[in-house]
C-alpha cells in the first residue's frame, strides 16, 4: 500500500504487488491509470519521471482507489468516468461502462447520416451523446427501463452541452407511432447461465447485462414491440454477442428487417447485426 508522502515509483509497485494478489488481470495498466489520473499528469510523464513524489492528498486518495482495485472495482467506477469516442462520460453502478466495440454503432450511424435517431437503452447516454457529437444536428431520442441510468445520461448530456439534441425518456419505447431514420440498441444480450468477471458481474448492473436463456430475448421482444407500437427506421442496428448473429438475423427477417448485415468487431467476434426495410 503507498504511505503518506510516497514516492510514485514504489507506491506504483505497491500496489501492482497487492492487484497482482488480488486477480487484476492488468495491475500495472490500472495502477498507472489511477495514479496519473489523481495527479493530474498523463501516464506517460508518471512513468517517465522516477523520481516523482506524491502529495500527502494524492496518496491518501491512491491508497483507497487501491483498496476498491482489490476488490475488483472496474477503474472506471473509481475514477467515475470513461472516454467514449471523443466525449467523456460520468460512469457510477447505475450504468454500464461503454465498451470500444459500442463505438461500431456510431460508425453505422456515421454511414447513415440520419437527421433523427432513436437510441433504445441508452445507458450512460455514450451512443446517443456521440451520435449527437458528431452529427451536427441530429436529433436524438434516448431510452431506458432504469430510472438510474436516465439519470447518469441526462447529467451527461448536460455536462457535454447536448440536451438540446439529445431528449431522453424513462420506458423501453416512445408511446406513440413515430419514424426515425435509424434505431440503435445495444440492448443485454449476455446468456443468463454465463459467467462473467468480478468487474462485470458483480459490479455492473445485472439489467444492463443478461438477456435471457440464449441472451437474445429482450432484443426478440424489443423488435415485436417496436412494430406493435408504429416505431420504425430504414435502418436498424442492434449490438450483439458471439455466436449471435444468425440468430439476430432470424429475429430481424421474421419481424419484417430485410438485407441483414452481421459485422465483426477487431477481435473477430460477430458484434452488429443490421437490418433495413425493404
Ligand atoms: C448493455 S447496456 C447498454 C448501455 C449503453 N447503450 C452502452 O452501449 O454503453 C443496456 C441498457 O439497456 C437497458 N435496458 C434493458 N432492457 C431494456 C428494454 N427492454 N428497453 C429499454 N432499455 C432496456 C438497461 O437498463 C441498460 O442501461
């Protein structure tokens, strides 16, 4: 554990040792991060200067990050805040931590350049706060069953300085019939039985994460709903888990979605499914 007044290099070894311990599956990576962080210097001059030493503050603070790291806090809940695309997102335990892969939507909607989205469990608001970005006047509609996490999102949006394209609601789906030019959702779509990491599953939000048996019925029921309801877009894209895509591809055909996409993440993983009306 670091003590008052440490000098960075063997408060960093420190507390490498104890997440070594602990199971951390990147100690030095998160002990980097979360000492430069409480500094306030990039990680790259903390581990160029040796000889750094910490304020007395700075070492009490990085003593407790630590204590929560053991305990396999995700360094995004500690820090309270994860970079999505080019905006940075206030993250607690109300709302999933956005994953680089969810960035693949942005990209759909980039190729899309639609004028109006609708966004279905939205989270911490990071795909229609980036959509909003970097879209110039789109307007965005964005919802959630978690009251918290309409929260999370909504503070969001004001701290980026995007409500005004940005308008969130608490439910599954707007009420009332409407056309978008693209829905997006990365809905749950983990299998019930499946075991996830401490970070994941016992610190994230179970609602955010499981998606039934075979992960992929809130997504069913969500498209039977989007079409009882009258919501409707050229495009939809959906993000998806492995071994998914078929499956989703079924989904979308049998609720009227034709020319199915399945595209594939970095890591080779089946992560969107695209479907458009004919
Ligand atoms: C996997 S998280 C995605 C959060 C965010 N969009 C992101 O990509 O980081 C799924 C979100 O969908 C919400 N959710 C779950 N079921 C839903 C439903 N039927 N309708 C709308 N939102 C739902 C959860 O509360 C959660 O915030």
């Amino acid at each position: 554990m670091p003590g008052k007044g440490a000098g960075a290099t063997d408060a960093l070894s420190a507390a490498i040792d104890a997440f070594n311990a602990a199971g951390v599956e990147t100690p030095r990576l998160d002990a980097e991060i979360l000492l430069s962080e409480l500094i306030g210097v990039d990680r790259a001059s903390l581990i160029a200067d040796r000889d750094m030493t910490l304020d007395p503050a700075v070492s009490r603070a990085f003593s407790e990050a630590v204590k929560r790291r053991i305990r396999r806090e995700p360094v995004a809940y500690i820090l309270g805040s994860k970079g999505f695309r080019h905006i940075d997102l206030h993250v607690d335990q109300r709302v999933l931590i956005p994953r680089p892969e969810t960035e693949m939507l942005v990209d759909l909607a980039l190729e899309t350049g639609p004028a109006t989205v609708l966004e279905v469990g939205t989270g911490s608001g990071a795909i229609a706060l980036a959509v909003a970005d970097e879209i110039p006047g789109c307007s965005v509609l964005a919802t959630d069953i978690s009251d918290g996490a309409i929260e999370v999102a909504a503070a969001n949006a004001s701290r980026l300085g995007l409500e005004g394209q940005v308008r969130f609601k608490l439910g599954s789906l707007p009420d009332d019939p409407a056309r978008f030019d693209l829905i997006l959702a990365n809905l749950p779509y983990v299998p019930d039985s499946d075991s996830l990491p401490p970070e994941v599953g016992q610190w994230e939000p179970a609602g955010a994460l499981f998606g039934g048996p075979d992960g992929t019925e809130v997504i069913a029921d969500v498209l039977g709903r989007l079409n009882e309801r009258g919501i409707d877009a050229p495009v939809i894209g959906l993000e998806i888990g492995t071994g998914q895509g078929t499956r989703v591809e079924e989904l979308l055909a049998s609720h009227g979605w034709s020319d199915t996409e399945v595209r594939h993440d970095l890591a080779g993983i089946e992560r969107v499914a695209i479907g458009r009306r004919p």
